[in-house]
C-alpha cells in the first residue's frame, strides 16, 4: 500500500465526500418524509391557527378534485384516500428509514401530483411549489440507496 501524501489525500478526500453523500441522503429522507407526514397532519385537522392548508378531510377532497379536475368526480374519493394512505406509508417509511425503496414511490406519487396541478393549474402551479424538484429528489435517493450508499460515479 503506498502511503504518499497524495495517497492519503485521496482517503481523506473520498471519506469526507461519503460523510457529505450521508448527510444529504439523510436531510433528503427526512425532509421528504416529514413533508408527507406534515400533509396527513393538516388533511386530519392536527394543525391550528394561521398556515393551515386544508384542516380536514373534507377540505381536502375539495382540493383533490381541484387538482383532479380532469377526472370523474366518482374517483375523487379514492383518489383521495389513495393518496392519504400513500403518503402516511411514504412519510413513514422515509422517516424511519425502512423500506427506502419508498423514495421510488414518493417520486412517482410526486410526479404524478405535479402532472395533475400543471392540467389543472397550469404548469407555473408544480413548479412554483417545488413538486417537480421534490419527485427528482425522491429519485436521487432512490438511486443512491440501491447503489449501496455509494455516489454515482458521475457525481463526484
């Protein structure tokens, strides 16, 4: 093993860039996670007083079919629900760090969350409130976690 200076340099390098990949995977799981969580919270009325987004279920049905404008207002409901329970084992999962194959699902969910606001809303709506680089975050985790904690190689 050779021990130069530019040897150990490139340890040092290398171990502080995996420290720095752990803790942005990290921040990127919780924060995801906790978003998701943050969502069922207001959706079941758990927040109070100003920055409350829906406040209850039945606020957020309006909103799911805002969203949805496309579709039947018979699917509504189970879109709803579908994503209420989508959300809870993502945010879950994301947080507790089991499973973090969710990341796959929270970027999926993500993305088609941005798709539906940019029919219905238009395409300023995903993109001012981020849902677009939140499913591509979703993603990145994904990825990285399936590489066994190892940054692509065309990252570093």
């Amino acid at each position: 093993m050779n021990s130069s200076p530019a040897t150990l340099n490139e340890v040092k390098v290398t171990e502080s860039h995996e420290v720095a990949w752990r803790c942005g995977m990290l921040y990127l799981r919780l924060a995801l996670g906790v978003s998701f969580l943050s969502g069922i919270a207001d959706r079941f009325g758990l927040y109070k007083g100003r920055n409350v987004g829906y406040g209850d279920f039945a606020e957020f049905m309006r909103y799911t079919a805002q969203v949805n404008s496309f579709m039947p207002a018979s699917t509504i409901p189970f879109l709803a629900w579908a994503a209420t329970v989508a959300e809870l084992a993502f945010g879950l999962a994301l947080v507790l760090g089991i499973w973090l194959r969710a990341a796959l699902g929270s970027s999926i969910l993500l993305l088609l969350f941005g798709i539906a606001m940019a029919i219905s809303f238009g395409i300023k709506s995903p993109v001012d409130y981020s849902v677009f680089s939140a499913s591509a975050g979703a993603l990145i985790l994904m990825l990285y976690e399936t590489r066994n904690s190892h940054p692509p190689t065309w990252v570093t």
